[in-house]
C-alpha cells in the first residue's frame, strides 16, 4: 500500500503553520506527535455531548461515556493483542506504568539482595523508580552495558542474569539513539532463570507490530500521545496472573468492592489499578488515534519512516563536520547527531529559526550520554506525515549551520 501523505498531513491542522516565518517541519516526533482531527473532534464531542463520570452512573450519559470509554480498552486489547481486555490498565503515560509496577510488584516481590537489570539505553523513567525501589528494598540494580554503535551486549547480559535475578526492565527502542533492542531474546533468557520482564514500548508502539502474547512479556508500557493520542495517558498491560498478585497501587472511588473502617476489599483487574476519576476524554480519543495508526497499517508507517531515515543520513552524511550518535543495525526512525565543534542546543536554536523543530539536550538519557562522553545530541525523529521535501530542507539547514563552524 502506498501512503497519500499528502492527503495524511492534511489530517493534523497544527502542520499548516508557520514558524519565524517559515513553513513548519516537525521533527520531534519522539518527544510527542500530532494529533489528527479524528482525535481532537473526539475530545470536543465527549465534553460537548457525553460529558459524565463513568462506571459508577446510571443515567443516559454516564452510560455512554462509560462504553465508549471501554470501547477504547478492547481497541487498546486488539493493539497490543493481549488474551483479555481485563490485561489493559489506563495510566498517565509510559512514566507512571514503570512507576505502578516499581511500587505494586516491586515492593511485594522484590527483597534484600535481590536484582534487578536494566540497559544502558533506558530513559530516565526506567532507571529512577528501579533505583528508588533497590534502596528502599537493599536490592542491586544491574546495568547491560552497549557497544560504540548503541546496541546492547547480549554475552554481557548473561553474565548479568543469576537465580537473584527477579526482574528486567528494558526499552524496546532507544529514544535518544532509536536502537531497536532484541526484546524477544532478553525475555526468553530472563524467563529461563524465573524473572519476569517489563517492555518500555513508549518509542516502539507507534513504530512496529506489538504482540505481547508472542512476545510473552509480563508487562509492556506505552504512552498515548507518541501514538497520534493526546497526552496524559497511557498504557500497562500486565499478564492477569502478575496483576492479580500485585497489590494495589492507589487507594480511592473504583478501585474498591467494599470498604468499611475495619476492612476494604479491592475490586478486579484492571479497576483496581485504576483508582479515582479516570482521564475519560483522552481515552475516549485515544480510540481514534488507534483507528488511525490501524487504518494506515503500522508496516506502512514503518516503510514510510525509514525510507526517511535511511534518506536523510544519506544526506546528512556528506555534509562535513556532520557527526552521527547511535548506528544500530536496527532502529526506528531517530536521528540523533552532532556538528563538529557546536553545541547541540545553539544548532537546535538555529534550525528553529528555520522552522524546523527538532530535539536537544540529553533526552532524559543522562547515562547513555555519558557512555558516549557527550552533553546531548540534537535528535531529529520523524513520523508518518513528514517528507522527503522536509528532509531536503533539514539537510539545507545543517548544511549552512556546519558551515558556520567547519569552513
């Protein structure tokens, strides 16, 4: 199938700009994408038309909201092709799913001397609860060490598993470098010696098939709106008998069967993970977003996005003083590089000026930045929108910005 990408970026009205006077390119897509109207004409309807608290309502609109509230977590099953809806726990993003399983599963299962592996490619959100959770517990946090062009060490890995081992978290791809990890190896080898694995797919679900059946991860992260979705919102899927084993998270409205001052009792999965009001709206749209990347097919997407990638270091490479971070054999469609002898957010500020809106800084991969030795990189990372035309200009832009420093 071939994508009319035009007839695509007439989808998403915040691309019909201009940024200091230019024709806007986005290229921060790993840091958020946009939305298409079908999202945005969701959130409008529900507050228009259907606004109500949910589960807990008997009347004409809170049963509406309430269906096609969970209208969204059978899309979100099918996405993710978990056995059973009941699997699908709403978060507030990648963030707080890494967080949920640190203070529910972490804090019942893991004990003194206990480890806990991660890579050196994890965001900051799959290294801070995980370091949090060792201190408090007297656990020891484990780390896969990567080689120059940002893959992991699989024979370091198994030096690293033990019978102490009880969890692995790593990322399905790299945010910063766009490294694809080979998730499906790691969790067959963690599950040979009895730890359970949790996926950060908050870079890889709006990029590649997730099959968490096949891929027989106990849990798998995501956030909404690196998925076309609105923001606020996420994703845990937990295997039923983990999540049935974990305490709860929170305590409040829904994720109760009954409470009294002597005792409460907790409600099923997925709701007792999902106390208080939920964002009901962002769910609601989120279905929308789903329909979209389904619509389009993801191996479309994929082919369209790394035909960009693959365009644009061709491009980029000629250019002298160009310096790319991150050459994995396998990635999504992240660009991280450097001009020789500049800082990456003075190139950042100058492409900007360009309209052309890129990443820079350290990604929340402090770590990863300094296995490299480097402050930050500047991150151009594209979507199902973006053009060749984009990247001609991308590629005009570094190309005068080098120039200024490497004549």
């Amino acid at each position: 199938m071939t994508l009319d990408i035009q007839n695509i970026r007439g989808q998403f009205p915040v691309l019909d700009q201009e940024v200091n006077g230019k024709p806007l390119i986005y290229l921060d897509n790993a840091a958020t994408t946009q939305k298409p109207k079908a999202v945005l004409e969701a959130l409008s309807s529900y507050y228009t038309h259907d606004n109500s608290n949910i589960h807990r309502g008997a009347h004409t609109l809170a049963d509406r909201a309430t269906r096609t509230y969970e209208k969204t977590r059978s899309a979100v099953r099918s996405f993710l092709n978990s056995k059973e809806e009941e699997e699908i726990i709403f978060t507030k993003g990648t963030t707080e799913g890494i967080n949920l399983v640190a203070s529910t599963f972490g804090r019942k299962f893991i004990k003194e001397g206990d480890e806990i592996i991660i890579s050196t490619l994890e965001h900051h959100s799959n290294i801070v609860p995980w370091q949090m959770l060792c201190e408090e517990k007297g656990a020891v946090l484990k780390v896969i060490p990567i080689n120059d062009k940002g893959e992991i060490l699989i024979d370091e890995f198994d030096k690293l598993l033990t019978e102490k081992t009880k969890l692995v978290s790593i990322v399905h791809a790299s945010n910063a470098l766009g490294t694809i990890n080979p998730i499906e190896e790691v969790i067959s080898k963690a599950h040979k010696i009895g730890a359970r694995v949790l996926i950060d797919g908050a870079q890889s679900s709006a990029h590649l098939e997730i099959d968490v059946q096949a891929l027989d991860c106990d849990f798998f992260v995501m956030s909404a709106h690196k998925i076309y979705g609105p923001t606020g919102l996420g994703v845990l899927y937990g295997k039923r008998e983990v999540l049935e084993a974990m305490p709860p998270y929170q305590g409040g409205g829904e994720m109760i069967k009954e409470v009294t001052f002597d005792k409460t009792t907790y409600n099923e999965i997925p709701f007792k993970f999902e106390a208080g009001t939920p964002n009901i709206a962002d769910v609601i749209a989120f279905q929308k977003a789903i329909e979209f990347v389904n619509d389009l097919g993801k191996s479309n997407i994929r082919a369209h996005e790394e035909s960009l990638l693959t365009y644009a270091v061709d491009k980029l490479s000629n250019i002298k003083g160009f310096i790319p971070v991150g050459t994995a054999d396998k990635k999504v469609s992240v660009l991280s590089f450097l001009i020789n002898g500049m800082h990456p957010f003075d190139v950042g500020m100058m492409l900007d000026a360009s309209g052309i809106a890129v990443r820079t800084g350290h990604h929340c991969t402090q770590p990863l930045m300094n296995r490299f030795d480097l402050e930050g990189t500047v991150r151009a990372s594209f979507s199902v929108y973006n053009t060749k035309e984009e990247v001609d200009r991308l590629v005009e832009s570094v190309s005068k910005i080098a120039k200024l420093k490497n004549k």
